[in-house]
C-alpha cells in the first residue's frame, strides 16, 4: 500500500508544522478576543443600566454578599465582587500568562526585530500615560492611581479591529496584538510590585515552592491534569495568604506551561503505520494514535484553547459586571476630579502620543521597522485604540483606591475615555482608508485618460 504521506513531502511538513500551528493560533486568538469584546460591551452596558435603575440596590446587595470559607484556622471571607476579582481573575490572568509564554517563545515575541516596533511602542503607551496621571494628581490621594491608564484591553481592541474588518491591514492588527501583549507583561508587572500589600515571607516562601514543584513535573513531563489542579489551587491560596495579589498565582503558572510540544514532530510513520496496515483499530491503537497526536501540541496551546473561551465569554463579562456598575452624576463630568482628568486624558492622548513617540524613536534608532504593508496614519489609529483599557485599568483601580468615590470617578473615567478612544480609532481608520480608495480611482481614471 502507498504511504498515506509520501516521504517527499514529509520533510517540508515536519519543517512547516511549527509555523502553521503558530498561524492557526493566532487566528483563533482573534476571533475569540473579537467575539470576548461584544460580550464585553453587553455585560458592561447591563452594569451600568442596572446600577442606575430603580433596582439599583439590588445590584449592590449582590456583589456584596459574602462567601465564607474555613478549612482548619485559615478563613476566606470575602464579598462576592472581590471573590471576582481575586479568584475568578485569577484564571484570566493564567490564560494572559500562557499567552505570552507562547508569544515569547513561538510567536511574535520571538523575532526581537519584529517585536522591537510594538514592544516600544507599548512601553511608551505605559509610560506616558501613567506620567500624564502623575503630573495631574501630584500631591492628591488619586496619585496612587498612576497604573490605571497605562493598560489596553486586548478584548476590546480586538473587537474594534474585527468590527473595521479590512480597513485595518493585518500587518497592523498584529502590531496591535503584539503590543496588547507587551502591555499586559507591563501591567502584571506593576501589579505585583505597586498594587501588593504587606508581605508574609513565609508564605511566599511556601509559594514559591510550590512554583518549583511545577517547575520540576514539566521537566519530567507529567500531564497528570489531577496533580496540576492540586498544585494551582495550593498556589493560589499561598500567594492570597502571602499579600501578594492572588492573581498573580495565575500568570506564574502561565508563565510556567510549557509553549513547546513534548514530541518535536508528529511522528508521521507511526501513526500511518496504525492506520493503514492494522484494519480493525483496538482501543489501544485508538489511544496511542490519540497520544501521539496530543503530544505535537503543547500544554500552552492545548490548554489556552480550552480556557481562553471562558475567560472571553464568562471571565471577563462577569467582571464587568461586577465592576461597570456606576452610579452617573453629571457633576462628575461637569466638574471631573483630578482622578477623572488623570485616567481620561492618560488613556486618550497618553496611549496615542506615548505609542506613537516612542515608535518614531524605535524607527529613527533603527530598532524598527513600520509593518508590512502598513503606513504612519493607521499606525496612529493603532495608538488611538490602545487607549481602550477597560478590564486591567478597572481591575487596577479596585487595588488602588478605598475610597468609593475615587474608585467611582476613575471607572467612569475608563469607560468614558475607552469609549472616545475607540471612536477615534475607528475614525482614522475609516478615513485612511477611504482615502486609498480615493487614490485608487484616481490611478483608474487616470490610466483611462491616457489609453
């Protein structure tokens, strides 16, 4: 019988295999992100007209119910809104971490040339913005929200670029990607070391153990998925106990997974040989063609293709469920706080001038090149929606400020600015490329002229 897979072409498979799975994930990456921010805006909209109902108490009472835990003299005793925050986040940050592990390791943060423009131009979205807050509450309360307008939401960003379809290039849809993504490492990093509170050394002691733990078994390669869920739960609850904030239990784990598959390459001649030359496949050939197969796949893709959905469609949307209820008064738009002005003016024209400033350096030192394909004006439209940072600055903002009043006027802010930054985002892009429309036509009419 002929091979399935003719050993000529064998070679250019195995050789391509890396490439096409990096693609395939990418893609899927955006689709789910883009379909994640729609849910997004629904939950964040039902939020909003529910805290400012007449059942407005009700939506209060419900993310302040307690939930109560005691296993031996340690007690978890929290509000529904910070079980949320602090656990449930926890599986959305696991999922950022893997994310980037993979982009480090397989995708566009491996190239450092190619990664070069936007990793610049996402800390110039950081720095700018959280400068820009600073130099507005200087001397304030609201100073210590400097790490709010330095986020961009990767849901939402996505889903502007999903919903402009082909006015964006794609070249400029992974740039906005990459520097999600950078942005991201930014934002976990200034969490874990701003926004924790008093440290207890020995449970960060004991977290990091734990972590080692982990460490080991994927050096061993054990898959016991039983084991792994044991160790994240006892990372989770060491990390809660040890002051740092919970989540970040979930982006060391990430952080962690392996992002390359365990077998180099699919091992082709065996799984031809079972399913050609056996003509009744035993429950073993099934399971050991199943494991071969499973093994080309690496524990960061296989396991972001299962959780990222629920991140995207329930994560997240609870969280701003939890979080976008505000109550609106005109009098915090009419006369904005300090903390008002410092998150709306550093997401909108920090993120935009910031990214942009810092991508010319990039260009002019020669660290970076623009994308393929991609030209200066839908670079800007690129800045412009970055400055879309509604899930991480709400999440910063809760660990941030106590006061209600503080928290309330900077959520507004973000949803206020999220939604300006995405209008003009949109409109750039509209009008660059209404105008290669333009300039096509010109070109047609032209070409007739002369003929």
């Amino acid at each position: 019988m002929e091979p399935l897979i003719p050993s000529a072409r064998r070679t250019f498979i195995e050789r391509d295999n890396t490439l096409s799975r990096v693609a395939q994930s990418v893609v899927r990456f955006l689709h789910v992100e883009a379909a994640g921010g729609v849910m997004l805006m629904v939950a964040t909209a039902t939020a909003l007209v529910w805290a400012n109902s007449p059942w407005d108490d009700s939506y209060r009472s419900l993310w302040e119910t307690h939930i109560r835990l005691a296993v031996g003299d340690h007690t978890f005793d929290e509000s529904l809104e910070h079980v949320v925050g602090d656990l449930l986040m926890a599986f959305f940050f696991f999922v950022a971490g893997m994310e980037i592990k993979r982009e480090l390791v397989t995708g566009s943060l491996r190239d450092r040339r190619a990664a070069a423009l936007p990793a610049m131009g996402a800390v110039g979205g950081m720095v700018v913005p959280a400068l820009i807050y600073l130099a507005i509450t200087a001397g304030s309360e609201a100073s210590r929200g400097w790490g709010i307008p330095m986020a961009t939401d990767i849901a939402f960003a996505m889903g502007i670029v999903a919903v402009l379809d082909r006015r964006v290039p794609h070249s400029i849809k992974v740039f906005l990607l990459t520097l999600a993504i950078v942005d991201d490492i930014g934002a976990i990093a200034v969490i874990a070391v701003f926004y924790t509170g008093d440290v207890e050394p020995r449970w960060l002691i004991a977290a990091t153990c734990v972590a080692l733990l982990v460490v080991v078994l994927h050096r061993l390669r054990v898959t016991s998925a039983m084991l792994f869920i044991t160790l994240a739960i006892a990372m989770w609850m060491t990390v809660y106990q040890s002051g740092v904030h919970a989540t970040i239990a979930g982006v060391v784990l990430g952080l962690l997974t392996p992002a390359r598959p365990f077998q180099t390459d699919l091992q082709v001649e065996q799984i031809v040989d079972v399913l050609e030359n056996r003509p009744e496949l035993s429950p073993d050939d099934v399971r050991s063609t199943a494991a071969l197969i499973t093994g080309s796949i690496s524990p960061c893709d296989r396991l972001i293709d299962a959780l990222h959905p629920w991140t995207s469609y329930l994560i997240v949307p609870v969280f701003a469920l939890a979080n976008a209820g505000i109550d609106i008064s005109p009098s915090a738009v009419t006369s904005p706080s300090r903390a008002f002005m410092g998150v709306a003016l550093g997401l909108v024209l920090g993120k935009l001038s910031g990214i942009l400033l810092f991508s010319a350096l990039a260009t002019r030192l020669g660290l970076g090149t623009l994308p393929e394909g991609a030209r200066w004006i839908e670079l800007v439209g690129a800045a412009a929606i970055a400055g879309v940072g509604f899930t991480v600055s709400l999440f910063v903002t809760g660990l941030a400020f106590d006061s209600p009043v503080l928290r309330d006027d900077a959520k507004l802010a973000t949803l206020l600015a999220s939604a300006t930054a995405a209008a003009l985002g949109a409109i750039i892009f509209v009008a660059a490329h209404a105008s290669v429309i333009r300039s096509k036509r010109g070109g047609d009419n032209a070409v007739t002229r002369v003929d």
